[in-house]
C-alpha cells in the first residue's frame, strides 16, 4: 500500500468553518474512493497542540494499491473539471502551508 500524505493548517479554524471543511474532505475524497482512484483515507487534527509546528494542524492520508492507481488518482483531479473540480475547491481553497510526502508498506511485499 503507498500513502500519500499532506499536512496543512486552514486558512480559518473557526467553528463552523473547521467541520465544513472536514465535510468538504469527505466529499471530495469519497468521491475518488467511489470511483476507484484511492482505497481509502483519514483526515486528523493535531491534539492539544502536540506536534511540531512546521507540520501544520492537520494530518490527511490517502492510500493507493500502487503508483499507478494514485497516478489515475492525479489524473482525474488534474483535469481540473467536472465534479472532482467542483469538490476540489472548498478544499484546496482552505488550505494553507501545505507539505506532502509519499511512504509505502515496509517491507515491500515484491521483498518478501
């Protein structure tokens, strides 16, 4: 399994705007998963402040079989259209000091 994973903080943290936004991530990635361009993802928020600062509040990890499903998964929402864009934009609009990083299962399963 290959994790893609992002962590940001919001450009508005307030309440309500912080579930809209929670809201707006289950939109938009549950709609990739219905349609088969990721397996499954989780969306977290730091606790009490704990964690470093640079790594931003929130937490999001979206995991892919392999490359090639999580290249479809880009592909799809490159296209910039339809309704993957139109649930793309109250998320990404959200979102500031965005850092991301990709991991996989350890041991690779093709190592035995």
């Amino acid at each position: 399994m290959n994790q893609y994973h992002m962590w940001f903080n919001l450009r508005d943290t307030r309440p309500p705007a912080d579930v809209e936004f929670a809201k707006a991530v289950d939109a938009y990635l549950g709609h990739l998963k219905s349609q088969g361009k990721i397996e499954s993802w989780r969306l977290s928020r730091r606790k009490f402040g704990f964690g470093p600062d640079n790594m931003g509040e929130f937490h999001c990890v979206v995991e892919c079989v392999d490359l090639a499903q999580l290249d479809a998964a880009f592909g799809v929402v490159a296209t910039r259209a339809g309704e993957v864009e139109r649930l793309h934009i109250p998320v990404y609009a959200a979102v500031t000091d965005f850092k991301s990083a990709l991991f996989r299962d350890f041991p690779d399963p093709e190592r035995g």
